[in-house]
C-alpha cells in the first residue's frame, strides 16, 4: 500500500537523553523531501515532536542540542545540602523525612520555559502540523492525549486536552516519574508518557495515520550497571517500558532504530554521536519508507 505524505504519521518514543537521535532522523526526512502529516511523542520524543510541529527545523534543534548545557534545562528541587541535613535533624526518622520530600528530585519548569522560548509560547492549538504528546494522570491512571486533532472516536481510558500551552505539555509528557516532579493540570497530576505509551503508534493511527514510522530508543540487551539513584529510576523506567514499547511497535509499518549511546541524563557531550546515530538509523531505513511513500 503507497499513502500520500500526508496520510504518514511519525511516533518518536521516549528515551530520556537518547531523544537528541530524533533530530537526526528530522534531518533525514527533510533532505529527502519528507514531511510527515502527523508527528506524535512520548517523553523526550515529545519534546522534539512539539518543537517540529511548532515549525522549529531540525537544524535549528541540532544547534540547539549542541549548545546546551545541563543547568538550562536541569533544576533541582533540593536547595542546598544544608537544608536536606536540617530536614533529616528536625524529622529524625529517614523513612518519616521521606514523607516530606519533594515529589521529584528535579523540576521540570526549565524544560517548559525552554519549549515556549524556542516556541514563541505557542499553544498546541497554533501548532501548524497535526501534534500529539502522551502523559499519564497518576490520579486517575488514565493515558492523557495533548493534541490539535483529536481522534474521530472516543479512546476508552484516555483523556483529550485540546488547549494547553506547548511548554507545559512538554513538561508534563517528560515527567520521569521520581526524576522530575509531577505536573498538576485541571485536577490531574501528570507524568512521562511511557508508562501508558513509550512510542506514540496507537496514538499516530487514532489521530489518522494511515501508515506510521516509529523511532524506537528503549535500550535493548545489556547495559551498563546502574549506579546512582538517578540511574536506578532511569534504568527502572526503560525495563517496565520494554513491554509496553513492544506491543506498541507492532502496530508500525516500519521501525527505526537508532545505536543505543549510554549518556547520562543531563549529559550533552553525546549531542553529536546520537544525532549522527539517528541520521545513519533513517538512511538505512530509507528505501522502505520510499517504497510506503509516494
């Protein structure tokens, strides 16, 4: 079956830092005339999702990645040590002072203010391409769905927001949970997407799609022996999401997938290997999109 570009849905899948390997697949599509008609994201395929479909080109994302630094988009919710240490005397009790702990090591404001700096504050309802970004409601435990074309029929356990801001959605689909902290949002409290869909395919073809490309990230064989907590939840959250991403593959034309580069989170200095990575993944995988594409 050939479709039209417009029919060709893109689903980037969440893998924290490893999201800078999607640039380099946008890069790929566009020098070879490509443009999705749909783009849905999960977690840091969010993140790139909403910047693309808000018309930032994927060499502008490129600069971008190769710029930053791990404090422009990175804020701790712990203050000082002092403060943790002032915490642990007052309360006594480690498992008591849990209680009483932020519920995220990190914010995620940075992240949204740097969405809507490079946005211009967009709302996903200005968003020229056809969007969606997954996140979870841990209240509820409902998948929720931010997009400018909701789907035709209603999607059982899912909730439909149509009017965010770009910025704040972002930051609620990048929400790790236990890394970042969750995201309150009309009476819900929203996190990373991946627990519900870790790449976007259902959500691609719900939206419209006829046929979809999914960028998977979700690392696969060994890996690296984790060390620090951040690592642990990271680690944690790639191995409950392996299965979830596997029955969401299966509903895609054609799969990509980029070298897996163990980079920490908040670790740039890989910026240029996972983007290169993500190129050299879209061009081996060219000649079938050509021949899903006409």
């Amino acid at each position: 079956m050939r479709v039209r570009q417009r029919d060709l849905g893109l689903a980037l899948g969440g893998g924290s830092m490893l999201g800078i390997s999607h640039i380099g697949v946008l890069e790929v599509l566009e020098e070879n005339g490509i443009r999705p008609g749909i783009v849905t994201g999960t977690s840091a395929g969010g993140y790139v999702a909403a910047m693309y479909a808000a018309g930032v080109s994927p060499a502008s994302m490129r600069k971008m990645a190769l710029e930053m630094k791990r404090e422009d988009i990175f804020e701790s919710n712990f203050r000082t040590g002092t403060y943790i240490r002032m915490m642990f005397r007052v309360f006594g009790d480690l498992l008591q002072l849990m209680t009483v702990m932020p519920r995220g090591i990190l914010n995620g404001d940075r992240i949204r203010s740097h969405v809507d700096q490079c946005t211009d504050k967009k709302n996903i309802t200005q968003a020229p391409l056809p969007l969606g970004l997954v996140a979870v409601d841990l209240n509820s435990g409902n998948r929720v769905v931010f997009t400018n074309r909701p789907p035709a029929d209603d999607v059982s356990g899912t909730v439909i927001v149509r009017d965010i801001p770009l910025g704040l959605a972002v930051q609620a689909s990048t929400a790790i949970p236990g890394v970042f902290e969750p995201v309150s949002f009309r009476g819900m409290l929203l996190v990373d997407g991946g627990v519900a869909e870790a790449v976007p395919v259902p959500l691609a073809r719900q939206m419209g799609a006829r046929t979809v490309t999914a960028v998977n990230l979700i690392e696969r064989g060994s890996v690296v022996e984790p060390q620090g907590i951040v690592q642990v939840i990271l680690r944690s959250a790639s191995v409950i999401t392996q299965q979830v991403a596997l029955r969401d593959l299966a509903a895609a034309d054609l799969v990509i997938h980029p070298p897996v580069v163990q980079a920490d989170l908040g670790d740039f200095s890989h910026a240029t290997e996972l983007i290169d990575g993500g190129r050299r993944a879209m061009l081996e995988a060219l000649p079938a999109l050509h021949d899903l594409v006409r």
